[in-house]
C-alpha cells in the first residue's frame, strides 16, 4: 500500500524525487528500526505527511477559527489567553472526615475543582452495613450512604463557590439529591450551583459493568436528571459523557471517540423524546475523555470530537443555539497505562498525556498521581500530580497560541481519520437501532474486547512498548514507594453513623418518601423531587436504591 495518497503531477514528482534522491539512499545506508511503525491503538502511521495528506480537508468548512464552527481549534476565541483549564484532582478514600481534609489540602494548594471519588459500594447503591459491601468500604473511594455522610464531605466547603465533579453512575440522581439539599442546608442557591454530575450509565453497560438496573429505565432516571437540573440547577451539567472507562476497558482512540460521542446522541435523542428543547438542556452536557500514551493520536480526538458533536447537533437536531454546539471536555491521564514496576515512570507519562490534553484543548484536567498502579494516591504523589499541570500552564509556554498544532499535516490528517472512523461507526450503531438497542446486542462490547486482545498480544510480542515491564526491565525496583492502606476500622466508624442517623431520623417520614418515590417511579414521573424529599428524610442510599429496585429491577448481563 502507497505510503502517500494520489497527488497532482507537480506534487507526485516533488515526492518521487524526495523518495529517490534523498530517502533511498538514507535507508540503504541505515535502515529503519522496524517495519511497521502504529499508534498505540494499532494503527498504521506514514513515515511522512504532506499537503497531499490534506487534500480534503477544507479550512474554512473543517478547520476554521477557534471559537467559530465546527470548533475543530477550541470552543473559544483566545484558547488559554482567557483562562486556564480547571485543574480538578480526582480525590476520595475512607470515610467522609479524612476526604474533606484531602479536599481542602488540594484547594490549599492551588487546586480550582473537586473530583469525588466514591466506593464500590455506593457506586453499586449498597450502604455501608451491606454484606455485599464487606471488605470493600472506603477502599476506591469515600463511602457515602446517607446525607449524613455527604454532610461531613463537604463541611467546610462552599458549594455555591466550588465546582465539584461527582463520579457516580447507576445511582447518580441520589448523589446530585444528597449533593443539592447539603448546598441547601450552606444556603446556596440552586440557580448558581455548579458542578458535573457523571450519571453515563451506557458506557456501565459497556465497559465498567457497575450498573443496577435494566437499561432502559436506567436511562429514563438520567432524563429525569436533565428534566430537572434544567428547570432548578441551570449552571449544573448532570451528565459527563463519559469514554475514559471505555478506553480503560480497552478501546483504541478511535473506538472511544465514536462510542462517547454516539452515546451522548443517544442522551439527546432521549431527552428530546422526553419533551425538552435540544437547545436548552444540551449545553450542559459534558464529556469525559482519556489521555493515553500516542501524543499525536490523542490531539487528533479531541479535535475530531469537537468537529464531529458540533456537525451531528445541527444536522440530527437542527440546534440553533452555539453552546449546543461546542463539545465542552474533562480530561483524565490514563490509569491503565500506569505500572507498577519503576512506577516513578509514571510520572514522565502523566505529564505527557496532560500535555496532549492541553494541547487538545480540555476544559478541565484531572492528571494521575505515579503510585495510582499501587494504591490510591499519597498526599505527596496527589501534590505532584497537580504540580505537573501547573506546570504545563506556567512554564512550558504551550498555553500562549490557540490550538498551536492546528496545520500541521499529520494532525489535520489523523483528525480527518478519527471523524471518519467515527462517521462509519455511527452509521453502524444507527443500523442496529441507535446506542441502546446496539449496547443490549453487544455491538460495542464485542469490539472493545477484540481491540483489547489485539493490543495485549501486540505488547507479549514486544511491538508495543512498555518502559520497565517488556522493555528496560529491572530485576530489583530502585525506589521503595509507600502507599496509602485504608483501615479496616472505616466500616466500622461508617456502620456506626448509619445506625446513628437511623436511630434519630423521623423512620415514618422515610418510609413515606420512599413510597412516593415509587409511584413516581411506576407511574413514569420525574423521579427527581422525590428522591431529594427521601434524601431529605436521610433515607439512605441502599433504601432509596432499594425502592427503585423493586420497581425497575435488576440487570444482568447476557453472554456476548
């Protein structure tokens, strides 16, 4: 195969005569290192770019200006000149007291945003006193079962004033209930609370598997989530569309680009269904996306993500207003490129992943701290994670031009790629009956696990490196990291607040909150008020959970 497409005359011979004259004669003399050379999703890259490879790229349609459709360059005019990204560190372990002292260290420390990390339990909608929830409470994040919990997280901290992201999916509209009456009982205004709720419960089914109920009336609690932070929280995104998970499970660039973005249709497509105006709820939606190790790659996604969302909001749903149309993005470093073997590498990766998130043009940036292969991060690995974005926006000089790989060849070619690929898969999930339907037949779960093998058998043979595990290997690990143990004693202390809030809470007002929330359920309201109402009532999380449990059921997962 060509390594160039066709040119016109003048540029055909201008290449052949490069190729003769001066590669020939390089290659006989030194040959090159290996014979094929790929990104890390796999795929092929060009030993050279040249305007050929932009042939059918336009400016004006494609590339354009930054702040000016199809966005391809930014979202806005003056880039990093205006403002920074948001520099928000994932944090959250243990109980609720030793999270808000890591939230204020961060803050403290220069941090503009907050990330909660909760734990499996609440992430499945199970309290802490569960038997399901043995062993595993306060371990990947802070546990959270009641209001009484979400009370101490965030004592201390104003939210009317502090933008915090919630990574919370099959149980979300309980977390944004609990997140909103803690903002009540501050006296902040609903009308000027910001934050982002993740609640992308398609990519569960996809990639991360913690889910709770069918699909389908999964779906119709995110809706729910739309219907009322449009009306009550405007500032609020109650969805993060989310393709980090989908690339840790995984994908390649491409496969995480097409399934995020398909799936964020599918979210317009049913908020629409439901009534709202695509032009007044879409501008909250938000996107999650991964930052891996292929520079180059990553850059060409997020630009591609853009032009591709702003294309498909005005040809599928004819949105008129701008903010409909700009893709706005939170970026995280990939955790599943970090080792555990010489894991202060790590740190080289992040800061480069970052780099390539910038330079994409995020909105906001979470960069993973070198121990997270290990255990949830230090104190000082969470320090450095944030020095390194601090770093990229004050020292490198990257900041000062809007969008300053914008021309180049390769990049203007690997963007056009990753429309394109998107494009195709989009044509095959609409054939298949959009993304819900497409996730219940196992169409993107069956590709995510063919480019995961493809990729790890390409790593066994050696064609993909990895520094310090298949390559630059050592026997004995040169520095003794230390890591963060969680105590066995959190569930304890966190039993021990649930039983106490229990013991003094109103149990028939509970109980009465729950009922309603039940017929909400059943008679397909919006579900919202009263969950908030049960929250109020410091129902917990697993009762609230339970509630929708009996009206919607459980999902399991067919083989695919």
């Amino acid at each position: 195969m060509p390594e160039t497409k066709e040119l016109t005359t003048p540029e055909q011979a201008s290449v052949e005569r490069w190729e003769q004259e001066t590669l020939a004669p390089a290659l006989k003399q030194r040959p090159e290192r290996k014979q094929k050379f790929e990104t890390v999703s796999l795929a092929p890259v060009n030993r050279l770019y040249t305007p050929a490879d932009t042939a059918d790229v336009d400016y004006e349609r494609d590339t354009s200006f930054p702040g000016e459709f199809p966005y391809t360059r930014g979202i806005h005019p003056t880039g990093y000149r205006g403002k920074l990204w948001t520099m928000r560190q994932f944090a959250g372990f243990s109980t609720p007291e030793e999270t808000n002292a890591r939230f204020k260290y961060l803050l403290e420390h220069g941090q503009t945003g907050l990330s909660v990390a909760y734990d499996l339990p609440t992430l499945m909608g199970y309290d802490a006193d569960s038997p399901l929830s043995e062993g595993e409470v306060g371990k990947c994040g802070v546990a959270v079962s009641s209001l009484a919990d979400m009370e101490v997280l965030f004592d201390g901290i104003p939210l009317e004033q502090v933008t915090v992201s919630q990574t919370i999916n099959a149980p979300a509209s309980v977390l944004l209930a609990m997140y909103l009456v803690v903002a009540e009982k501050q006296g902040a205004d609903f009308r000027k609370i910001s934050g982002t709720l993740q609640n992308d419960i398609l990519k569960e089914y996809i990639a991360q598997k913690e889910w709770i109920y069918p699909i389908r009336p999964a779906m119709k609690l995110v809706v729910d989530t739309f219907e009322f932070c449009t009306r009550h929280v405007p500032k609020y995104n109650p969805i993060s569309v989310s393709g980090y998970h989908i690339r840790e499970a995984g994908a390649t660039a491409l496969q995480e680009l097409a399934f995020t973005l398909r799936d964020g249709i599918e979210y317009v497509q049913w908020g629409v269904a439901a009534g709202l105006d695509v032009d007044e709820f879409v501008p909250r939606i938000s996107f999650f996306f991964n930052a891996h190790n292929d520079f180059f790659e990553e850059i060409a996604k997020y630009r591609a993500a853009r032009r591709i969302w702003a294309r498909a909001m005005r040809e599928r749903f004819d949105a008129r207003n701008a903010r409909t149309l700009q893709l706005r993005f939170h970026t995280q470093t990939a955790g599943v490129s970090l080792t555990v073997q010489q894991p202060l590498n790590n740190i080289v990766r992040v800061a480069i992943q970052a780099l390539a998130g910038v330079l994409g043009g995020t909105q906001s940036l979470h960069t993973d701290a070198y121990d997270e292969a290990l255990a949830l991060p230090t104190d000082q690995a969470a320090l450095i994670a944030l020095r390194t974005q601090q770093i990229i926006a004050e020292e490198t000089g990257v900041v000062n031009a809007v969008d300053p790989l914008g021309g180049s060849y390769f990049v203007e070619s690997l963007t056009k790629q990753m429309e394109d690929g998107a494009l195709d898969y989009f044509a095959k999930i609409d054939s298949l009956g959009g993304m819900v339907a497409a996730v219940e037949q196992g169409f993107p779960q069956r590709e995510i696990q063919e480019s995961a093998y493809q990729y790890q058998k390409a790593v066994e043979r050696g064609e993909q490196t990895i520094v310090g595990v298949n390559k630059y290997a050592m026997e004995d690990e040169p520095v003794k990291v230390d890591v963060l143990i969680i105590d066995e004693a959190v569930r304890d202390h966190q039993v021990e607040r649930l039983q106490r809030t229990k013991a003094q809470r109103d149990n028939g007002a509970v109980a009465n909150a729950l009922e309603k929330l039940k017929r909400a359920a059943r008679d397909n309201e919006n579900t919202m008020p009263a969950t908030i109402e049960a929250v109020r009532a410091y129902a917990t999380l697993g009762e609230v959970c339970d509630a929708l449990r009996d009206v919607y059921g459980l999902y399991e997962e067919p083989a695919f």
